[in-house]
C-alpha cells in the first residue's frame, strides 16, 4: 500500500520564511540561517520530489540564503564607514518585516472588498450607460480619423512592441552539486592523512559554481572541526589536511 504526502502551499518565499519563524517561535530580528536555511531547501526538495515546478522566486531566495550562510561563515566581518560590523541578515529581516506588515492588511483588505460588493450601487445604471454609450459614439470618432492619427497610432503600437521583444529573459539553472556531496568529496581527498593545497580542487574541477561549493564545503568541515587549515606561500592558496582525532577514529572503526 502506498502512502500520499501533502505540502501546504506559500504564496511565495517570504510567506514561506514567515512560517518557519512562526512554527519554531524563533525571534525575526535573530534568524538563525543554517537553520532556516535547511528547511528552506528541504521544502524545495519535497516540491521536486512530487514533481512540482519550484518558481524562480523561490529559488532566488534559496540563494540568498546560501549567500547569507556563507557571509556567516567566513572570518571576516563587513564594516560599515562608522566601523560597526555589517549583519549580512539585515536585508533579509527588512524585507519580512516589510512583508509581514503588508501581509497583516490583506484580510482586512478582502473583508473590505465582500462588503463593497454586497452594497448596492447608487444611482439608475441603466441611465448612466446609455449616457456613456451617446458620448462614446464609435462611427463618429471614426469619421474624424485621419492619416496622421492612424501613422502615430501604428508608430505607438511598434514601439510597444519593441519593447516587449527587447525585454530581458532570466534563465534559472539548477547546480548540479550539494554542500554535502562536496564535504564527502573532500574528506575522502583527505583520507590517509594527505595534505591538499586548495589549487588542487580548482584545477580538479576549474569552473567557478565548483570553486563556490568546495570553498563552502571548507567552511563548514573547518567550523565542524573535521579539518585543518595551513596558510602557504601562494597568493590566496592554503593547504587543508584531516584532524588527528579523526583519522584515528576512522581507523579504529575499522578495525
């Protein structure tokens, strides 16, 4: 016997974001990223998995998030001009509180809009509509067409369509790797206690979306104590090796 998921439906990411904060009872002004983050993507996935077409909105938010994660993660803090350290979540949290204030209106706005249309309208309708039929005489506006008036018509429609074919097109494309994957990649890179210089992943895979996710895959096993990172020589090159305590405990397992 088989068994059916259903996933409550957002209107957007905002909306979706909204509701983890208000699941997890988590403070908006301290939104803590990896978290969210996780169950951002995780509901991405789901959608995926039920063949559902994820909307570039919502995308572009995961992005965001993934940005904002690694900001987190690396050691240096953006400045402003007064010296004070730059929250990379600031943007995010404006743009929720600006959503959730707009969102707070919406039904007080639907409930205005049902007791408009349950009011009758002032006035004999039928009257004001064959006033506006006799002022808006087609035939008589067509006697006084000229070949001006259709020229800068036709000159008005062109432009419109030219603007619609030069409007610019986004393509959203899928990555084809995951932070963990690359983790997994690394750590094996590392097995046996062998020291890799960070040019070595570039030159394994030389495309910029690869030295992204490797460099987060970094990032994160540094901070989960998994590896070791020393400085060398080279402009911006360093070489990352294995914890002691790690190999040892993969040797021990398999012993």
């Amino acid at each position: 016997m088989g068994f059916e998921i259903k996933l409550p439906l957002f209107e957007g990411p905002f909306d979706l974001l909204l509701f983890f904060i208000e699941r997890d009872e988590l403070d908006i002004y301290d939104i803590p990223i990896a978290k969210i983050a996780n169950d951002f993507l995780d509901y991405l996935h789901h959608l995926e998995e039920m063949e559902i077409e994820v909307a570039s909105e919502f995308i572009l938010v995961a992005a965001t998030l993934m940005r904002i994660k690694a900001k987190m993660l690396l050691p240096r803090p953006v400045l402003d001009e007064e010296g004070n350290e730059i929250d990379p979540r600031e943007e995010l949290v404006a743009h929720l509180l600006e959503y959730k204030k707009y969102k707070s209106v919406i039904q007080d706005l639907a409930d205005l809009e049902n007791q408009r249309l349950q009011r009758e309208k002032r006035g004999n309708i039928k009257k004001e509509l064959r006033k506006l039929a006799e002022t808006t005489n087609v035939e008589a506006e067509l006697q006084n067409v000229d070949l001006y008036k259709l020229l800068k018509t036709f000159q008005k429609v062109m432009q419109r369509f030219e603007i619609e074919q030069n409007k610019p097109t986004h393509q959203v494309v899928q990555f084809p790797y995951t932070i963990s994957e690359k983790r997994e990649y690394i750590l094996l890179q590392l097995y046996d206690g062998a020291e890799l210089s960070f040019e070595h992943f570039i030159k394994e895979e030389p495309t910029r979306i690869a030295l992204v996710f490797n460099f987060l895959a970094i990032l994160e096993l540094i901070q989960l104590n998994e590896i070791v990172i020393r400085v060398g020589l080279g402009f911006n090159n360093f070489w990352i090796s294995r914890r002691k305590a790690t190999i040892n405990a993969g040797i021990n397992a398999e012993d």
